[in-house]
C-alpha cells in the first residue's frame, strides 16, 4: 500500500516535469487587457511572510542571490547543489513555500519536523519561468512550533541540468491554539452534542461579538455545512490563491474548528451554480457557467462547460470528502438552474446577466431524473418562469408541509404542485419590489412548529423596485436598494389577508438571511444601492454594480409583535463589504460564518475587490459555551431514526438563495436524567429526508449534533428516465456548439 502510494507521488511528480505551462499562468487584469503571468503569491490576513533574505531562514549548503521586482522583496535564493538545505522554524498550523517554476527547477523533498512529507517538483518547460508560485503548502498542521526543511535532490531538469532548488519567501498560517481556549483540551472540540428545546428569544444586545478568523482560500460564492466539523466552499474558476494539482482551486474544505483549508479538485467551472442535499446526506451542486474565456477573463483552466453539470460530495465528516464529476453518465438534460431539495428550477442557457427570453429556462427537473407527468426525465415546463422575466434567475423556493413548493420570482409568487404540475399564483409582492437576480433579495421559510400545526409562513426581504425593462447602460450603481420585508402565512386563510409589509432598519440588496435556532432570522451582507452583478451598469465601483455597503447585522423577530421585530441594537459593524457574492450561514457551533464578496470576473484587489477574510458572529449564547455541559443525541430506537432527524437545515447558500435552510420545533416528550426525548415532525414533508442538526437553547448547549432524517435512504432512482435524459442529451451542448460554430 505504502509503495503504491509513493509510486503514485512519483508519478506525479514525473506529469508536473513534463506538461506543458497551463493556461492559468496567462493571467491578464481587467485594466490592462495584456497578458501577464499570474503570481499566486498572498499572504492573507492573519498569516506572516518570511522573504528568502529574512535572518530567520537558515540555509546549508552552497546558495546563490538574485535579484529583481518581479520577486517577493525584490530577491530570491537558489541552489543547484546536491543536498543543499533550507530551513525554518515557525510556529502555527501552515506553511506555505513560494519561488520559480520553470526549466531550471528539479525536485526538492520537503521535511516537517524530520519527516518526509513529500516530493515536489515545480520543474517547467516554459522559457521565462513563472514567479512566486506556490510550490509547496500543507494547511492542517496542528497549532505549534514547527520546522520545514526542503532538501534539494539535484535531479535531472527540464534543462538537462542538475534541478535547482530555489526559495521566493515562506508564508505562516499561524492559526488557533487551541490549547490556550478557556476550557479546550488540547485537539479542537469536534463533536460536541446538544438537545432540543422550545424558542426562547434572543435579543440582540452587546453581546453579540464579531470576529475575523481564517481565510476561504478561494472566494466563497457558494457555502454549505456539510457536516459538524466542515464546510464547504464553492466558487468559480479564477485566480484563487489557493491552488490544487498545480493550478489555482476553485473549491476548499474549510474546518469549522481550526480553520485549515483543504482544496477540492473540480472540473468544470461552477459559476453561479446552485446546490442541495439529497435525502442520503449526498450533496448536490448543480450548474454553472461555460468557460469563461473573453480576453478579460481567467484564461482557460483545463475545465469543461459547468453549465449541465452535475458534481456530487457523498457525505463525509474528516475532511477528505471529494467531489465526483462524470458529464457522460451524470448531467442535467438541459442548462443550468438552481436547486430546491433535488428539484431543478429555471436558470439560463447560457451565462450572462440579467435573463431574456432567448437564453431563458423556463423548466424544472429532477435529480435523480423522475418520470413525471409523462417527462420521462426530461425537464418539465413551468409557464412561472416565463412570466417573471426578465429578472428571475436564482427563483427564492421551498419545500412547503403539504409537499407542494412556494416560489418568489422578479415580483411574483406562486405554489407550484409539482406532482401535479400546477400553478397556484399568490398575490404580487407590494410596491414593485423585485426580489431575485440580478435584483436580489432574499427569504427564509419562517419555523414550523407544532404549535401552530405547522402553518408554513414565508418572509421575503430587500431586493429592488428598479425597473427591469431598462437596459444595464441607464441604470447606476447609486440607486436605492428596497427596505422590504414581506411575510405572508401561506394557508387559504393566509393568502387571503395577503403580503403583511415591513421595513427594515436599513434598505438591501444581496441580502443573506439566516435562521438562528431562536427561531430568529439574522439579516446581513449586502448593498444600499445598485444591482447584483459585476460590469453592467454606469458608475461601477471598480467592477461592482453595487454600492454602499450595509454593515451592520439586523435581528428580525418574527414572533414580536409588529412594529417591534427589527433590533440591531448593539449589533457589532464589520469593516469588510459583503456585497455580490458573498453568503453567510449558521453553523453548527450556533455562530454565523460570513465570507465572500467578489464583484468581478477574476481575482480583484481593487474597490470592491476580492474577499477572502472569514468573519464569525456569535450570539450571547455561545460565549457561554465553555462553562455549560453538552449533551449528546443518542441513536434512536432502530426502524424510528427519523425522532432524531434534525430540525435545522443549515441550508446551500449563493446568490442570497438559502436552499434548503430550514427549521423545525420539535415536540419535548419525556425530560430527566439527562435525557430529553423529542417527537419527530409527523410527516417527512415538514423536515425533508436529509441531513440535519439539532440544536437546545435551554441547555445552553449551542452545538448542533448531526443526525440524517428517516433512515439515510437515497431518493428514488428511475433508471429509464436516467437513459432517456442521457440518450435526448448532450454532455458540454454549449462547448459543442462552440466547436460547430468555429468549424463554419
Ligand atoms: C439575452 O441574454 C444573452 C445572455 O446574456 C445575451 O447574449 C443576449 O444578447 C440577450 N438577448 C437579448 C435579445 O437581449
Ligand atoms: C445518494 O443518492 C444519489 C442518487 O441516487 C447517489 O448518486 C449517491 O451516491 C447516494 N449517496 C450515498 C451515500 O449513498
């Protein structure tokens, strides 16, 4: 086994020698429009760099100095000597080595506290070889004093001669020591369990506390958690700075409990797609962009067309978790969308900003494919999604306790009955407000509880009454952002009385709304002013459409009385904007993990730039959480693992859409001796199947516990309607048109 895998190193080792420079190296900015080689060297916030010439740097061996703008402090250190030897010793749990690659380099075996760790090689066929790439990097290292040695081996170069080692800077995630935290032990507290118990409010009040702690690694546009120590984090291809199989990634595994980022390698470019979780914990992310490949963008990755894709990440809990991508036997039968449970709703054909009616995708679909209403996999018309153009892409939806589904579109709503394809029209949302892209706001399924027989009641808040009938060139980046919020019980009594209106506090665009187990809704992210998107309109802020951003979190009670629901009294204000592309969401600790924020095509350091900085907020609960006792949620009694189900959906979260965020009060039934048995919801449809967590207020134990609803059964699979979808469809339609239109 062991030979195998170092067989494997090797040979890897060999392929990175021997390719030809990838495509990703010819980075050109917005500005400029010139090509230019991209430089992954970053040192995030919170991480220290050490430049070849620090003192600290300790070298064996013969070395030599060489010196220009283009590297890190102007000087690089090289040897081409056998066995030569950098070294330093830091303290932290990252490392990351930057220099050259290109012809002259050979393999360097590289040595963290006297053992091997692994062999690289950033040797390059290239003529003028590439700088400050990130030619080594481990993330995960537990917090301490460590030493990194790299040993050059003086083999063979692309060259012909003896492989030069050489060292731009190190780079030092010094990370959480977790040790020093009041009441840790010495490992990160992984599973920490908690039980279930009645709303008790939240106010906010001082307490609340905003941190920034940690780096995405790559721009977080999508984010989901996916199980109790991890998150995972999605965004498109661009220049990240954190790089997997030699090019930069475009998705990571960030650990909840010691921030450390492990990439995911992904084929095709996710721009923009959607996401879920399937009833057997599997993770669903479904569409995304073609290539995007104007002179102005990330040159091409090596990707394929995202647009039909289909990438599944089968659960997993130690951060090994991959993402599996087959276009020819796995795909959706036509273009993009964004997803609710494992159903596939509208979306374009084709990349692009606000939506037409060439490009529109009026259609649901189903994964796994099912055979309704004679579909036979393919996907289904929903005559919704023609009415709501022009701005109704990312369709706010879900799952209602009757099995049917609630869907906000542009200023519409409506019920869809998708087992019976029908329409029921709810009444329009008031004072024209639109509230999905590119004039995004956001909603939340308000809790569902008992108490009220589960009477699902929705609110939708922010967005833009701006008028989508415009073209991009007569909107601005300075016009106001709706205040909004609507809710309406969506019963027959419900519809009836109609949208109840609020104010927020402050007016939002790109709003993030996220249910906290107080059965409270947290209001953050977004833009005073614009419009979702980046290059469209006049007066862009670097590229963003939007402006103004809201700083300050705001509370909505919806059990307050009205007049009272909106508090962001003491609420702390974050520096950092957070406007297109970010995402913010609860975690399983019960604090709010916010990141993201990136209005532009690649990579941007200019205003508003590209955000990597992860900030936490805490409500006053957690900060309790090292003095109070956790409990564990126990297995239930077999053939009955559904009265553990959880109820908080944390949900799949991009473009201010929180697919999948729900939360349920679940019924106390016995309480003593450490125990509290809890009923399950009594029907699957008010938690769908899937995975969950379960969270008490009473106890003060915040951490969420994990649990699968039901019994972890996958959904149905219909294998006709899987052939007939593969056998009407094309895997990379748009690339293949591409190829056909370049052959004419
Ligand atoms: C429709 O949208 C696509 C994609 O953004 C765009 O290429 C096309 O020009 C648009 N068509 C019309 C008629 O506006
Ligand atoms: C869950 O179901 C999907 C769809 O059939 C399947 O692709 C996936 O592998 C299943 N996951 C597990 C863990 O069984």
């Amino acid at each position: 086994m062991l030979c195998h895998a170092l067989f494997l190193a090797l040979l890897a080792a060999v392929s990175i020698a021997a390719k030809a420079p990838s495509a990703w190296n010819g980075h050109t900015d917005v500005v400029s429009h010139k090509l230019a080689p991209f430089t992954p060297y970053y040192v995030p916030p919170g991480a220290k760099s050490y430049d070849s010439a620090s003192p600290l740097v300790h070298y064996t061996g013969k070395w030599h100095d060489t010196y220009s703008s283009a590297y890190v402090h102007k000087s690089l250190r090289w040897t081409s000597a056998r066995n030569a030897a950098v070294q330093l010793t830091f303290t932290g749990t990252g490392i990351e080595v930057f220099g050259n690659a290109g012809k002259k380099n050979g393999a360097v075996k590289v040595y963290i506290d006297g053992k091997l760790v692994q062999e690289i090689n950033p040797g390059l066929d290239v003529v003028t070889p590439y700088k400050q790439q990130r030619t080594f990097w481990k993330f995960d290292l537990v917090f301490g004093k460590h030493t990194i040695k790299l040993v050059n081996e003086a083999s063979k170069a692309p060259s012909g001669k003896p492989g030069v080692l050489d060292l731009d800077a190190f780079v030092v995630t010094r990370g959480r020591d977790w040790a020093a935290q009041p009441g840790a032990k010495s490992s990160p507290p992984t599973r920490l369990h908690a039980v279930l118990s009645p709303r008790k409010a939240v106010s906010a009040s001082a307490d609340w506390k905003l941190t920034q702690e940690g780096t995405t690694g790559v721009h977080a546009m999508q984010l989901a958690v996916i199980s109790t120590t991890h998150a995972l984090v999605v965004d498109k291809v661009e220049h990240n700075p954190l790089t997997v199989d030699g090019h930069p990634a475009w998705a990571a595994l960030y650990n909840l409990d010691t921030h450390a980022l492990t990439p995911i390698t992904m084929q095709s470019n996710s721009f923009c797609a959607g996401g879920s979780f399937l009833s057997n914990g599997t993770l669903i992310n479904v569409g995304g962009n073609p290539i995007v490949e104007d002179h102005t963008a990330s040159a091409d990755f090596g990707d394929v067309d995202g647009l039909q894709a289909i990438r599944l990440v089968e659960p997993c809990d130690s951060g090994d978790c991959t993402m599996y991508e087959n276009h020819d036997r796995i795909r959706m039968a036509v273009l993009d969308g964004t997803t609710l449970s494992a159903i596939i709703i509208g979306g374009s054909k084709k990349g692009g900003w606000i939506n037409n009616a060439t490009v529109n995708n009026p259609t649901v679909e189903y994964f796994p494919p099912k055979n309704i209403h004679g579909s036979k996999g393919m996907p289904v018309h929903v005559p919704f999604l023609d009415d709501t153009l022009p701005s109704n892409l990312f369709p706010l939806a879900f799952a209602l306790p009757d099995g049917t589904l609630f869907m906000a579109a542009n200023r519409d709503a409506m019920i869809y009955d998708w087992e019976n394809n029908k329409e029921r029209r709810l009444p329009q949302l008031p004072n024209g407000v639109r509230v999905t892209y590119p004039m995004a706001g956001t909603a939340v399924l308000l809790p569902l509880s008992p108490a009220n027989d589960y009477a699902p009641e929705v609110l939708v808040c922010g967005g833009s009454a701006i008028d989508d009938s415009r073209p991009s060139y007569e909107m601005t980046s300075q016009e106001p952002a709706s205040a909004q919020c609507v809710r309406m019980t969506l019963t027959n009594e419900g519809i009836a009385r109609g949208w109840e209106v609020e104010q927020m506090p402050e007016a939002r665009l790109m709003p993030d709304a996220v249910l906290l187990p107080t059965g409270q809704v947290l209001l953050v992210n977004g833009a005073g002013t614009g419009i979702s998107g980046y290059g469209n309109v006049r007066n862009q802020i670097g590229a963003s459409n939007a402006d103004h951003p809201v700083l300050t979190p705001v509370l909505y009670d919806p059990a307050a009385p009205a007049g009272h629901r909106f508090s962001s009294d003491g609420m702390p204000t974050s520096d950092i904007p957070r406007m297109y592309h970010s995402v913010a969401t609860l975690t399983p600790r019960g604090d709010v993990m916010i990141a993201g924020s990136n209005p532009n095509l690649d990579r941007s350091e200019m205003r508003y730039g590209t955000e990597y900085r992860v900030e936490w907020l805490a409500p006053p609960i957690c900060s309790r959480r090292a003095r109070r006792s956790r409990m564990q949620m126990r297995s239930c009694p077999s053939g009955r693992s559904s009265s553990c189900s959880g109820p908080h959906g944390l949900g799949y979260v991009t473009h201010a859409v929180h697919a999948n965020s729900r939360l349920v009060e679940l019924q106390i039934l016995r309480r003593g001796d450490g125990v509290l048995e809890v009923a399950a919801p009594p029907s699957g449809k008010i938690y769908p199947p899937g995975p969950g967590f379960c969270t008490s207020l009473r106890t003060g134990a915040e951490q969420g516990d994990q649990g699968h609803g039901w019994d972890g059964q996958g959904p149905p699979v219909d294998e006709a309607a899987i052939a007939n979808v593969l056998s009407n469809s094309q895997a990379d339609q748009y690339e293949k048109t591409k190829e056909d239109s370049s052959s004419e």
